[in-house]
C-alpha cells in the first residue's frame, strides 16, 4: 500500500485535501501515478493522514481473493477514518461486492478509467485550477523511488488462461504507440531515473495489435514489435528490465539484445506449472521440454542470463506426480529467481469449474516443498558469484550499510546487494562493486568504484 503527501496551494483559495491509497500490482501503481499527477495539477492538495483529507480515493487490486479481501478492509478502514471514500480499480468491476459492504461509497469506478476517477473527484470537490493540466506531463508524479520507474507499455491480455480475470477486468491487449511510450521513456531518464521497469499483462506480446509502426519510424508500413521497442529504449542511458514476458518465439531475439548489452540480461517469464496435464487445465503453453531446451539455449547464447519465474501449486486436478513434476522441472532448469503462490479461486474464473479441488493442508505443504528447493537452488546459483565483480545500482543508504541492486534483482521481489560500511553515496548512483559473500537470496560485496 502506498501513500504520499505533497502540497499544490492556490494563492487566493485553500486546496481540498485528497488522500490517496494504492493497492495491487505494478500496473495499478502507474494507474495511481496518473491519478495523482491529474489531481496536482488541477490544485488538489494530497494529504497522507486520512481523518485530515476531505475524501479517500482507494485504488484497488481484485485479481485474487486475498486481494479482494485485502481491499475491502481497506475501503473499510478508509470509511471508518474518513466516512468520505471513492473506489477505483480492478475491484471496480464488481461493484455490487463493494456497495454490499460498504453502500456508504461515494462512487466506484473500474480501472484504468481517469476521467471518470476526476468526474466523481470534481462533484464533490471542485478544481481550484484546469487550465495548466495540458503543459504538465501526465505522470508527473510517481510513486517509487525517484531513480527507477514503471513503463507501463499495453493494458488487457489476450490470453484466456483459466485461473486468471484479467481479461474480463482490464479488458483486451491494447498497446501504446511506439512514440507514445518512448516519449515517456526519454521524460523519465531526463527526471533522473537509472532504472525502467517495462511492464504489461504479457510484455511479449506488445505490438501484435497495432498494424504499422509511426511514420516517423519508417516510410514503409512496417508492424511494430516488442523487439523495435526493446532495441529503441536499449539506446537510452539507463537500465532496462522487462517484466511478464510470455514464451513466445521471439524470445529469442530478445536475449540476443541481451547478450548485446541492450537491455539487462533478466527474464521474467511466468511458467506457471511443469505438468503437461495441469498447464493444458491452465490453458497455458504445454512445453516443458522446449522449455528446458531453450533455456540452455539461452545461457549459452547470454551467460549472464538471469531468469525469474512463478508458479502455481494446489490447482485444481493437481496430483502428487503432478507436483513432483514440477519439482522435477525447477532441479533441471535451475532458475535463479522463483515466486510460487498456492492455487486461490476467483470470481468469474473459468477454473472454478474444474473438478478434483486440491485441500487447503496439501496446497500449503506443496508450497513449501517447493520454496525449500528453490532455496536450495538459489543458494547454490549465488554462491557461484563469490569473486564476481557487478554493477549496482544504490537504492537506499543506511547508517552502516548501503542496499544496492544487481542487474539480476528486480526491486521489492528480488534479492539484494548489501555493501557494509558508511559510504559517501546517494541512491540511484552505480557502484561497482565485489561479491565477498551470499546467501540463498542476497549477495555481500565490498565497492570498488562509484558512479554518480
């Protein structure tokens, strides 16, 4: 949950007082940041302390029912502490849930709806200003650190995998221009960030349903492509990663841009699941063997390659050869970074319907069977990198210690890089450093070098 406090005062009228609260996804967080950039420049003052705002806006996550349930109590707390509340986000879609608990709501809206967002805002509390709002960037404002970003690239998701709504919340694959989301790259590098995080609900997939590429681009009517978009933002000055990268063939070309030094050597590739059987109930793709097969590809190709997945376990029809399959699949593909959820049922799901329900007990214990290998695994992978010599990027300096990043740790999910001592270093500068010790999730290294 994030929140944030800035001031925007008018010179002859005191602002409204907004607070805001961000729940979900890294998607949802871009959602925020323009609602919160929208809100500053109309005059709107956003306050952090709920009980002292003039209205609460909730921006929700209703992927899972521990979101779901994680959102209610939310809008219930903001109810409680504030009385004036407006909802938005994926959570907006089943509004008759919310106004069931909670029919004191202001409004609800659903995700990625802006101006229906500053429509509910401006019933209740007027604009002290409108006109300024075409000369200030749209996401002038951001909820992370200032020296990395999410580019958000597409909304909506084509796929219909059968344990997921996205579809149905956020609507079909609708990709930005080309032009559009470079723009918003070069503003983000020039605002001092080191570090763009591109995200999409299948970052793959981008492109596939635009038809030509800008004119700008070519003189010939060319389609755009992840891989125009990747090589274009690999000329920027900052550290690329991409994130929710579905396996598609052309992930072969984008580890070549990897091993290029375009963009960071790391692939966020969600599997899912090793079982032939329960990725078909999935309505995933059913290759594990292509898999393995292309993963030793790629490190040869890119020895660098650092590669993140995530995993379901307790779905529905999931056996214990099933599991250990997928046991089987994480010893032989030796993945350096693993995230794996226990199997939860969703509202509108089409895996609702599936039969053979795994219990509550098995999901759990499967969960941490898996996590334990993993950890073996990870353990084993990072002790590889004793001696090693990395760029890092700082994120934060503490009294004795400044936390730091490797091209192979995504922010907030993936591991660290710990350099103790007191350094004269701020975040977002790059380090260059030596590894000197690790664990099963984070790395110990001694500087050798700063670069500000």
């Amino acid at each position: 949950m994030a929140g944030l406090t800035l001031h925007h005062p008018a010179p002859t009228e005191q602002p409204s007082k907004i607070a805001f609260i961000s729940l979900g996804c890294p998607k949802a967080t871009v959602d925020s940041e323009l609602i919160l950039s929208r809100l500053r420049a109309e005059g709107y003052s956003l306050q952090s302390d709920l009980d002292q705002a003039d209205l609460v806006i909730v921006n929700t996550c209703g992927f899972i029912e521990p979101a779901v349930d994680e959102s209610l109590a939310v809008i219930g707390e903001a109810l409680e502490e504030n009385g004036r509340v407006i909802v938005t986000g994926c959570l907006g879609t089943r509004a008759e849930l919310i106004r069931t608990h909670y029919p004191e709501v202001l409004a609800i809206t659903g995700p990625r709806d802006l101006e229906a967002v500053m429509a509910a805002v401006h019933e209740r509390l007027p604009p002290l200003q409108s006109a300024l709002c075409n000369l200030i960037p749209q996401r002038s404002l951001r909820l992370t650190p200032r020296h990395y970003a999410y580019l958000k690239i597409a909304e909506g998701c084509d796929h219909r995998c059968s344990f997921c709504i996205i579809p149905g919340l956020r609507g079909p694959l609708v990709s930005r221009p080309i032009g559009e989301v470079l723009a918003e790259a070069c503003q983000l590098v020039e605002s001092g960030v080191r570090e763009i995080l591109v995200i999409a609900q299948d970052t793959a997939a981008y492109g596939q349903d635009l038809k030509y590429r800008p004119d700008f681009w070519a003189t010939q009517p060319l389609r755009t492509h992840v891989l125009d978009l990747a090589q274009a933002l690999g000329e920027l000055p900052a550290w690329i990663r991409l994130h929710y990268v579905y396996p598609y063939p052309q992930l072969d070309k984008l580890v070549e841009l990897m091993a290029e030094g375009l963009i960071l050597p790391y692939l966020d590739m969600p599997l899912q699941h090793a079982s032939l059987k329960i990725l078909r109930a999935m309505r995933r793709p059913a290759a594990t063997e292509r898999i393995l097969e292309r993963l030793e590809k790629w490190r040869a190709l890119c020895p660098e390659l650092v590669v993140r997945s995530t995993f379901i376990v307790g779905f529905p029809g999931e056996t214990d050869d099933d599991f250990g399959m997928l046991l089987d699949f994480l010893r032989a593909a030796q993945i350096d970074r693993v995230g794996c959820f226990t199997y939860s049922p969703i509202v509108g799901a089409a895996a609702n319907d599936l039969p053979a329900s795994v219990p509550e007990p098995v999901k759990q214990e499967r969960l941490e069977r898996l996590m334990t290998l993993q950890a073996e695994i990870s353990r084993s992978k990072l002790a590889g990198r004793l001696g090693q010599r990395l760029t890092v990027l700082v994120d934060r300096v503490e009294e004795d210690a400044v936390i730091a990043r490797s091209y192979g740790d995504a922010p907030e999910i993936d591991g660290q890089v710990i350099i103790e001592g007191a350094w004269e270093i701020a975040p977002g500068d790059f380090m260059e450093v030596e590894v000197i010790d690790t664990d099963a999730h984070d790395l110990w290294a001694r500087p050798l070098a700063v670069d500000a």
